[in-house]
C-alpha cells in the first residue's frame, strides 16, 4: 500500500470518528479534566448518567452513529451541574438537538501532535499496519481530531470503546468495522422485535437470515430498521424476501378480529396469522376486506386454502 492510499485510508477513518460541529477535549487519561465550567469536574455516577443519556439517543436514532463517541467524551469533561442540565433535557425530549449543547464543552480540541501520539501508539500496538499518522492528523480539522484522540485514547489494547464501534473508515485504520450480521442481527431483534413489528418466530428466522442472505440484501434490512421505529414487518420482507408486497401486518390485524369476534377460535387465528406470512397479495387483499364483525365463514375459509 502507498503512503498516498494510507493517507486517504487514514482520513477516512478519522473523518468516522469525528463528532461533528462539537468541540470535546482530548483528555487521555479518561478522568474528565477540571475544566468542564461550572461547579467542576462531575463525579463517575454523574458521568455514568450521562454516558447513559447517551445511549438512550442514539436507541432512539436521535442522530447518526457517528455522533456517539463525541458524546461520550464530552460527558467526560462536562461539570455535575451541565450534565443534570443534558440528563433533563434528554429525558423531557430524547432526540432535541439542543441537548448537546449542554455538555459542549468550550477547551480546545486535540493538537495535532497528539492525534499524531494516539495513531502512532496505535500503529506501535501491532493493531494496524503503518500508516501516514503526522500526514494524516494534519488534514483533520480541531473537530476531527477529538473522535481519533478520545477513541484512540480509550483503547484497551486493540479494542476501541464500545461507542467507537460501528464506524465505516474507508476500507481499514484502527479498530473493525461493524459486522454486517451482527448489525442485521440487531435491526431484528433491537427494531422489529422489540417494537412487536414481527412474531418470535420471525424474529429467529430474520437472525438466520442474517447471516446467509447477500450483501446488498443484507445493507437494504439494515438500511430499513435504521431509518425509525417501525410501524409493521416490510423490513422484514426486504430480508426474507417472502411474501413480498403483501400487507402481512394487516392481514394479522384481519385474523385477530376474526377472533376477537368470536368468528374463530384460538387455534384457527394462529393458523390464520401463520398464513399471512405466506399468502400472496390479492389472497391478503380480499381477506382484509371480507374478515370483522360479520363472520362470514366462507371468508376465513377461502382464504386458508388459497395460493
């Protein structure tokens, strides 16, 4: 590898690891500093429930990944009293951008000389191949240096924070990049799962498939339980690729009415909810239409022996 493709792999990654438009400080000791304003450095309960506001942001996909480890360092520098300020804010309104405000911390960013110490250390560490650290560090803006410095300040050994985790860098430079499957995994479990947008069937099945699908099948699911909270299974049919176009969500809704109803019983409704995962679209179509308070038998019927 050249100097020059080190130099742009380098920069690649670093830009991942910038916090952007937050100015922390690259603080290596990890203990936060004195300098975070008003009533002092916050004590490590404090930070701890900041570092935890922080998460819960980024649960909610308040803002991009990217965003996380910047937020974790300026919970390291900031007082008590601006991270109760952070802490109520994102507790009053989770995703409202003014919260970082309050634990934006005014000392300078890293020097160039330090982003260069933490890339060299790195590279000392045997954790990647050499790289054009001194090159690299001087085309970083004060922003961009304060992702580099904290994550690679932080390392044990060659492992980076967890909140440093999950960043593209461009092809390579310190740390992996996220695990396709594991992120797939997450999107099945953490998004559709956890807000009841698939059965626990399909959620051991949306696992598996993570794991065997290709890749750009693989980037759409991801890409999809990304994008919010989801409102049904759609994200879903992008991985397993059955049923495709079908509403499955509302064919599910139709069965539980049949039986809420008392049109049928609890083993046919779990039939009929099984059945929606697999019945093509105008079977789905026509059983939404015809399923409720009516009971008309030859609805359920009709639909359970159709293609």
């Amino acid at each position: 590898m050249t100097n020059a493709n080190r130099h742009g792999l380098w920069l690649g990654l670093s830009l991942c690891l910038l916090a952007a438009a937050c100015g922390g400080s690259g603080d290596d000791d990890g203990d936060g500093g004195d300098d975070g304003g008003g009533d002092g450095p916050a004590s490590g309960a404090d930070v701890d429930r900041c570092q935890g506001a922080c998460d819960q942001q980024k649960f909610f996909d308040c803002y991009d990944a990217r965003l996380h480890a910047t937020c974790y360092a300026n919970c390291e520098e900031a007082s008590s009293s601006q991270i109760d300020l952070f802490v109520g804010c994102v507790d009053n309104s989770v995703c409202d951008a003014e919260c970082a405000l309050e634990i934006t911390p005014e000392t300078p960013a890293p020097t160039g000389d330090e982003c260069v110490s933490a890339c060299q250390d790195y590279v000392a560490s045997g954790c990647d191949a050499p790289i054009d650290c001194e090159s690299g560090c001087a085309a970083l803006g004060p922003e961009e240096r304060v992702g580099v410095v904290y994550c690679l300040g932080n390392r044990d050994g060659c492992e980076l924070p967890e909140e440093c985790t999950g960043y593209e860098g461009g092809g390579g430079g310190p740390g992996p990049g996220p695990d396709p499957a594991a992120e797939c995994e997450e999107g099945c479990d953490d998004d559709l799962a956890f807000f009841q947008c698939i059965q626990a069937s399909d959620q051991a099945n949306c696992r598996d498939l993570c794991e065997t699908v290709d890749d750009d099948t693989r980037e759409d699911f991801t890409a999809c339980t990304s994008a919010g909270i989801c409102d049904d299974d759609s994200c879903y049919v992008l991985l397993s690729g059955e049923n495709a176009g079908a509403d499955v969500a509302g064919c599910q809704e139709a069965c539980d009415d049949e039986q809420f109803f008392g049109c049928i019983d609890a083993a046919t409704q779990s039939f009929c909810r099984d059945r929606c995962e697999v019945a093509e679209a105008d079977a789905v179509e026509a059983f939404k239409a015809c399923a409720g308070a009516a009971c008309d038998p030859t609805c359920i019927d009709t639909f359970l022996s159709s293609p």
